[in-house]
C-alpha cells in the first residue's frame, strides 16, 4: 500500500489578508455550476475558458429532478425553463415500432420527487447558466490554460500565450481530456513514485488502442484500468419535429445490440442511436 502524498508546504503559507481566489479551469458544466455556488458562497473566483460559453456544437441535454434541485438551488431552474417544455409521456417500443409500454412516466416523477425532466438544447442551457451568473465579467473566453504553477502562498495558472492569473485555489473543470488531472498525475507521481499506476492512466497515455488491447488481455483489466470503459457508441442528431411524435413526448424503440432514443421538444427533435460494442472498450475508442 502507497501511502499518501505529504502535505504540499502551499498550505503552510502565510494567512493573506486579501480574499481567497478560486481559478476555475473550464466553462462547461461542471465550471458554470461551480461558479454559481462560489457565488452563493460569497467567494471570489475567476473562470477561464479555451473556447467560448456556450459553442453552437452539442445537441440536447436533460436536467433530472436531481439536476433540477440544483438548478433550482442556485437560482437557474427558470431561465432553464424558458428553452423548454417540461418532459411528459415515455413510449417504450420493439423492433416492431409498437409501444409495449407507455405511461405518463415524467409526471409521475415529478408528483414523486417535485421536480421534472428539462430537454433542451446544450448550448442554451449553457448559456442559461452563464446568463443567470451575477459575476459574468469573472468568466473570460478564449483562455486555454496550458500550465499550473504552485507557489509558497499562491498558485498560477499559466495561459498558452504566456500570460498568468494568480489565485489560492485551482479546480479542474476542463472536461474529459482534462489537462487538470493529468498535470495532478504528474504531480502525484513526482511525489511518490507510480502513486497513479500506468493502468490507471491508461486511456490517456496510450490511447484508445492500447487501451483496449489492455483490457482484452488482462482478467483483472476491470479492476486495474480505472480508464472509462464503454460498451455502446452512440450517433447523436437534432431533426425537425415530426407528425405524431409529441411535442414533449420521449420515445425508446430497441432492436437487438441497437436502439434509438427520441427526445420530443416542440421545435426539434433530439435523436440518438446507440449501437452495442462487440467487446467493452476503454475510452477513446480507436
Ligand atoms: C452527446 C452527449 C449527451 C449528453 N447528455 C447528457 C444529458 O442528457 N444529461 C446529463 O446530465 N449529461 C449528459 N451528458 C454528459 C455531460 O455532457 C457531461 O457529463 C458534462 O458535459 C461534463 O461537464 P464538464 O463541465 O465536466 O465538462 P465539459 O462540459 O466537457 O466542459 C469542459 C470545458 O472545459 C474547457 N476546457 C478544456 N480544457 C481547457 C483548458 N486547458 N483551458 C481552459 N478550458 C478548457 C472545454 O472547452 C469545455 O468548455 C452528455 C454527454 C454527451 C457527449
């Protein structure tokens, strides 16, 4: 067993008579909501993203109650609520396109748990929580952080351009591919020798292939690779609304290893097909 790293002498600075500063490296939706409960929290912060709030790219995404609650928590449920029309039959149907179930499935959930399902699309609800933001000129675009710098008393995010902001905290919120966690890796691993096994990085550092070859020549893969592992791909779209469909209805039709997901909104239609791997895959596929 590896014991854990000693503590990093950052916090042995001296107590600051200035406000803490939370960096927070990435505006998608971990960062946007965590910028909104520092806000609540009467914390200063500062977000930087590479790209911009809310890129056009994206299809749908929904809310469930539990996401709702949040919403609602830190005061962004209504302006969610203005992109969409809550969620309200569930047609589950076989290969022969007849439901074998459906029922009023959302709203049944929503006398259960106070809250209802949201579909709308990514980019606007991104923009909802940006826009209900108090703080909006905390958030900067177009910002990639390339490095993260730890000091006696603060710690530095370094842009690629060359430029730094200085704060107290930095939170990773940059997404799948974080850039955060690999340099944490490495940190982690400069302090204590293969504290963050090769396995366990295994996605990042080899990439898909190498990745899946690991896990199909491995029994105790599953365990080791701590790598996120898939067993459906799915192909995403948005289309217009069709004729019979509902304007808010959900429907899943299920053949055998594929299936499809219908989103309903009055406007668009959000689609998925999902499609059974043949073997479990780490991600990213290759
Ligand atoms: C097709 C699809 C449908 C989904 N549907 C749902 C759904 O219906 N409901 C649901 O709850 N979840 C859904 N998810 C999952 C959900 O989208 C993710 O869990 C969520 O986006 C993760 O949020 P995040 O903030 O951690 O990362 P992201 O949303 O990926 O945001 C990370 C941000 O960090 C930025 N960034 C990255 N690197 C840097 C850097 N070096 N410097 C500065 N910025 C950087 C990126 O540009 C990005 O804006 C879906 C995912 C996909 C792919």
């Amino acid at each position: 067993m590896v014991a854990p790293p000693p503590p990093s002498d950052v916090s042995a600075g001296p107590v600051k008579d200035k406000p803490f500063k939370v960096i927070i490296v990435g505006g998608g939706v971990a960062g946007l909501a965590l910028a909104h409960c520092l806000e609540k929290a009467n914390v200063d912060y500062i977000l930087l993203e590479k790209g911009v709030i809310a890129p056009t790219w994206g299809t749908s995404i929904s809310m469930h109650p539990n996401g709702c609650r949040i919403l609602d928590q830190i005061g962004a449920l209504d302006e969610v609520e203005k992109y969409c029309v809550p969620m309200n039959r569930f047609f589950n149907r076989g290969p022969d396109g007849h439901p074998f179930v459906y029922d009023y499935f959302f709203k049944s959930v929503l006398e259960r748990t106070g809250y209802t399902t949201l579909t709308l699309e990514r980019r606007l609800f991104l923009k909802a929580l940006y826009d209900t933001l108090e703080h909006r000129e905390r958030v900067h675009e177009h910002q990639r952080v390339a490095a993260v710098v730890e000091r006696k008393d603060s710690v530095a995010v370094v842009m690629q351009d060359g430029s730094e902001h200085v704060g107290d905290l930095v939170v990773g919120a940059d997404g799948v591919h974080s850039l955060c966690r690999e340099l944490m890796w490495k940190k982690a691993n400069e302090t204590i020798e293969g504290y963050i096994s090769a396995a366990e990085k295994r996605s990042k550092q080899c990439g898909g292939v190498l990745a899946n070859n690991y896990l199909q020549d491995n029994a105790d893969a599953d365990i080791l690779c701590t790598a996120m592992k898939t067993t459906y791909v799915a192909i995403i779209a948005n289309v217009p609304q069709m004729p019979g469909l509902g304007p808010n209805d959900m429907h899943a039709t299920s053949f055998d290893k594929v299936s499809f997901l219908v989103l309903c909104q009055p406007d668009t239609i959000y689609l998925a097909a999902h499609f059974k791997l043949p073997h479990r895959g780490a991600v990213p596929l290759a």
